[in-house]
C-alpha cells in the first residue's frame, strides 16, 4: 500500500467534518525522518542483520524492534522502531506461511521505508520513498 492511498477522502459517506486523519501528521515526520531512517536501513542490510528492515511508526508504546526516533525527544508526533521481517515473523505479526508473499511485495529498501503503520484502528504494511 502506498502512503498516499491512505490519505484519499472517504467515500464511505462519512461527515467531512470530522478530525484530520493522524496520518498526514505522520507524512510531515516521515519527510523529516527520512535521512536517519534510510542510514539506519542501509546499516542493518550492510551488518547483515536482515535484507527486509521494517521501521514502526506509533504514537503509543509498542513491543517491537528498537526506539532509534522518540517523538518526545524530537518534538514531533510519531516515534519510529526499527525492526527486521525475521523479527516479524518470530513475533507472529507476519505469519510464517505469508513471509513468501511478503518478500515479493518488499519493494527496494535504498529506495522506500518499509513502514508498520500503527493506529488505534489497527495497523498496516507502507512503503514510503526516500527524501
């Protein structure tokens, strides 16, 4: 899924008055994340620790990967985990029998954040590119 397809309007005849979605807040720290993430990207694949680097944006505590952007710290409104597809599977987020499928929609990580999008509706797989 792409960034932008999360932001298009509704179409499900609910009020346009309602709150802005959390998410064009997430484009903004995306955009201003995009330099630290994409080192840190090249640094897992470069060590060795996996090929897939997925990087969770939340706005809540969450139990996977590691803290490397804390939206207090920065003064922004997500904070950003940095996580492995091999951690995903271990964890159960991505199902053993799936991780195929998943790999063959992993797009190019010099290019794209793969992102775990977190909200209080559920959570999503984004591929979001490179500033």
């Amino acid at each position: 899924m792409e960034m932008e397809e999360l932001f298009s309007p509704s179409s499900n005849g609910e009020d346009e008055t309602q709150k802005a979605s959390p998410l064009k807040s997430l484009k903004i720290d995306l955009d201003f994340y995009s330099e630290s993430i994409k080192e840190i990207s090249l640094e897992i694949m470069a060590e060795g620790l996996s090929a897939y680097p997925i990087f969770i944006a939340h706005q809540h505590v969450v139990n996977v990967g590691e803290v490397i952007l804390d939206h207090v710290e920065l003064k922004t409104n997500w904070s950003i985990n940095a996580s492995t597809l091999e951690e995903f599977v271990e964890s159960h987020i991505i199902k053993e029998d799936r991780k195929e499928a998943f790999i063959k929609k992993y797009k190019r990580a010099q290019d794209y954040m793969c992102l775990f999008v977190v909200v209080p509706e559920g959570a999503n797989f984004v591929f979001y590119p490179y500033k």
